[in-house]
C-alpha cells in the first residue's frame, strides 16, 4: 500500500502504478480516489478524459456542467483545508485544471480547436493578439485570405481605408457607412453559416473510426475555423471603423 503522501510523487513517476491511490492503494479517478475520497495528485491527462469524457466533439453539456459542479464542491478550499499539505497543493491544482478544461468544453469554438491541437493540428494565427504582434516584430503574420472571400475583401479594404480617411478630412458619406454595414450582415451571416457546417464534421469525428477519415475530418474543421476567424477579424475591423466614426 501507498500510504504517504510524499510516495505520491513516485506514484505519478511510475506508469505502472499511476491508477492506484497514494493513501489507500486502491483504484482512483483523475481527481480522487474511488474508495477512500482523498484528493489525488494531478494527472497529464486532457480535458476530455479529465472529465471522463471520450474524445467526441457531441458531448452532453448538461452532464458537463452537473460534473463541473460536483468536482467543484469537492475540491473546495474548506474541503482540502482538512487535508495534509499535499492534498491542499493538489486540490488547487485540480481545481485550476477543472475550471480551464471546463471552459474550454461547455464552449464550440474552443472545444473544437482544442481537439485539433491534441491531434497535432495547429490553426492559423488570425487573433488581435497576433495581428498586433505582427506589426510590432515587423513580421508577416501567418494567414490566408479565403480565395472566395478575395473580391469582397479587396473592395472592403478599400471601403475602410476611404472612411479612414474621409474621418481625417471630416467628411461624411452616408452611403459608404450604410455599405460597411451591409457587408458586416453578410459576413456574420457567412459565419453563422459555417458555425452549422462545423457540427456536421463533429458528427463526422464521432463516428469516424479509420485513421484516413479522421484525418480528412480534422483538415475540414481545421479550414473552416480558419476561415471563421478571419471573416470573425473582419467583422472586428468593420465594428472598430464605425465606432470610431460614431466617437468622431
């Protein structure tokens, strides 16, 4: 028997024991042992399996959020405060992990891409964050423009840059302002389109069992967040322009 927790760390360093709990030897979960209850020590597993979970994009959200908040009451601060030093330590850790695999479940977006990344699969750098960084380092940032979108993008570029500059010459054209608007629908329209298409290929991992479909499967849901975040960066650009005309 496993009967202290400082032999804990041997456990975790020992793939042939790492199922047993550290303080009764029995079987234990991710986050505590099945047969005693005392908090175990964190295991390098992903969020899916942190939460039981198979690794399927269709999950039962309702059973997410009830297992969220059990853990949580578990791993409470005046629960683990009983414990040994250790078993504190852990509790943190556990809960730390526990609200970021949370978060990262309950929603479709970051399910998805976080899925892709377990699976080797990296997506374009599309965010603010990486726009800005861009600029700062004075190196490109890694993205490519949908080659459907190329046309519209061009003209509202250009659309853009001409109400950046009628705002320094303090001019006003109603009608350039009511265009960027109608492109900001149709963009919007376009993701809510590819939010839809996005949970056929979740039906399609699900189900996929050879190596080949699921790697064609993961190349579509791959493309299409790419392609969401950026119409997402232009739609960004488009409320940033008119919100500045509106504080002008």
């Amino acid at each position: 028997m496993t009967d202290s927790p400082q032999s804990a760390m041997a456990v975790l360093g020992n793939p042939g024991i790492a199922s047993t709990c550290w303080s009764c030897g029995d079987m234990r979960a991710a986050q505590f042992c099945k047969a005693c209850g005392r908090v175990q020590p964190p295991l390098p597993v992903d969020y899916f399996a942190f939460f039981a979970l198979p690794r399927r994009l269709n999950i039962d959200l309702a059973r997410l959020e009830k297992d969220f908040y059990d853990l949580s009451r578990r791993l409470h601060p005046d629960i683990s405060a009983r414990g040994n030093e250790h078993e504190r330590e852990w509790s943190l850790e556990q809960s730390s992990k526990l609200n970021d695999a949370y978060r990262t479940l309950k929603d479709p977006i970051k399910r998805t891409e976080y899925l892709l990344r377990l699976e080797g699969i990296e997506l374009e750098e599309q965010s603010k964050a990486a726009t800005e960084k861009a600029r700062a380092s004075g190196q490109a940032k890694k993205q490519v423009v949908p080659e459907d979108l190329l046309e519209e993008v061009f003209e509202l570029n250009m659309q853009l840059e001409e109400l950046r500059m009628n705002q320094k010459t303090g001019d006003d054209d109603p009608a350039l302002v009511k265009e960027l608007k109608t492109h900001k629908d149709s963009l919007e329209a376009k993701n809510q389109a590819l939010a839809d298409e996005l949970k056929t290929y979740w039906s399609e991992w699900d189900k996929a069992s050879e190596p080949a479909a699921q790697k064609a499967t993961l190349g579509k849901m791959a493309d299409l967040l790419n392609r969401r975040s950026y119409i997402r960066n232009l739609v960004r650009d488009v409320n940033d322009a008119l919100s500045n005309l509106a504080i002008g």
